[in-house]
C-alpha cells in the first residue's frame, strides 16, 4: 500500500462535479483507493462517499491505494486534484 | 447486465433531478425512464404509464422503480403496476439516490434496491458550525 497528502485548492472545493471526476479517475484503475480526511475514510470508486468528504478548500486529503496499479493511481488522482480538476480557479 | 430504471415523481421533479444529474455525472440517463404524475391527471393513466415505462427499460435483468414520496399517488400508481410487471420500488428518491443508482445500476436488482436506500439515506446529514 502507498499513500500520498494532498490539499484540496480550487475554489469550490470538492464540489459534486468535481467530486465526478475523482471517481471516474479513481474507477478506472483496478487497485482499491481510499480517501482520508481526519477520522473518516471513504471508498475513492463511490460518488456519495466522496461526497460525504464535504472538503472545502484547504482540506488535507490523504490517498491510499493498494493493488498492481497504485503508483499510477495515485500519481493521477494527485495530479487531477493539484490541478483543481481543471478548473480555472 | 443492466437493471432498467424508471422514475416516477410529482410533477417534473424527477425530471430536473435527472437533468442535474446528467450535469453532475458528465453523461447522459437516457435510458432512465420517466413518468410525471399530475395532479389533474387520473390515477389508471398514471399506473398504464408506469407499466409502459416498466416494460420498455426491463432488457431481462429487473426494473427498478424509484419514488419521491411513500404513500402518495406516484408510489401507490406503481404498487398497483407491480401486480402487471415484476419489479421493485424504492421511495425516497434524491439526487444522492439517483446518482449511485446509476453508477452501480449494473449490480441485480436485489443488491442495487439495496445500494439506492444505504446511498439516499448516505446523502441525509446533519451539519453543525
């Protein structure tokens, strides 16, 4: 298992679209992907879990993946939330 | 596999709760079945357009029927039209609902009735400052 720290930085946060986004990312490699913030964790494959981060700007998010894709898993969902899920702001 | 899925709400309810979902996801629910009840409508229109609606998303693997509100004409109009077409219903029915039934709705009807209650009440929370 490898895991990552990430911080939430486009304006609206993890908002529904957004949170789309990171599911159809995490669904498309094969390893299980958690989402941590503090206490609660979350299945990254599950639009309401995801959801249920109710991460706002600012919050730390912490990524664990475990399977024979983690290293890229992980790199893309970093990459997808750094880069605000492409949005502009 | 895939469940057929039909909607049936007051009004356009459903409708909207479909658009936004489709926003929301990125991709289009047209297969999704949809029947507005109207108040001004009569009840065996309502049932026969339920039954329609059944019949033309179930491609063998179930239907499942999703409901605003348990008790009112658009949950009762579909109890009666279970009697014509073998299916479940789920009342209740929010975006939360609507969004994980569609994601999973590859999943048998047991097990994704089961997914559209744990996910609708997933979606209920209490927020404090």
């Amino acid at each position: 298992m490898i895991a990552g720290n990430v911080t939430i930085v486009n304006k609206l946060g993890l908002h529904a679209r957004a949170a789309s986004r990171l599911v159809n990312c995490a669904s498309g490699y094969a390893s299980e992907i958690r989402i941590v913030r503090g206490a609660r964790a979350v299945n990254a494959k599950s639009i309401m879990g995801v959801l249920t981060l109710a991460a706002a700007r600012g919050a730390e998010l912490v990524i664990e993946v475990e399977g024979a894709d983690q290293q890229q898993a992980l790199e893309a969902l970093t990459a997808l939330i750094e880069g605000r899920f492409g949005e502009d702001e | 596999m895939s469940v057929g899925i039909v909607i049936v709400t007051h009004g356009n309810t459903g409708a909207t709760l479909l658009e936004v979902a489709e926003f929301i996801l990125g991709e289009s629910m047209a297969e999704i079945g949809f029947v507005a009840f109207r108040q001004s409508g009569d009840q065996q229109t309502t049932i026969a357009e339920v039954r329609t609606a059944m019949a033309r998303a179930d491609s063998g693997d179930g239907v499942l029927v999703l409901t605003d509100l348990v008790g009112a004409s658009p949950s009762n109009a579909v109890v009666d039209a279970l009697e014509a077409h073998s299916g479940v219903m789920v009342t209740g029915l929010n975006l939360a609902m609507l969004m994980s039934v569609w994601n999973y709705r590859r999943q048998p009807l047991d097990l994704l009735a089961r997914k559209a209650v744990g996910s609708g009440r997933r979606g209920v929370r209490v927020f404090r400052e």
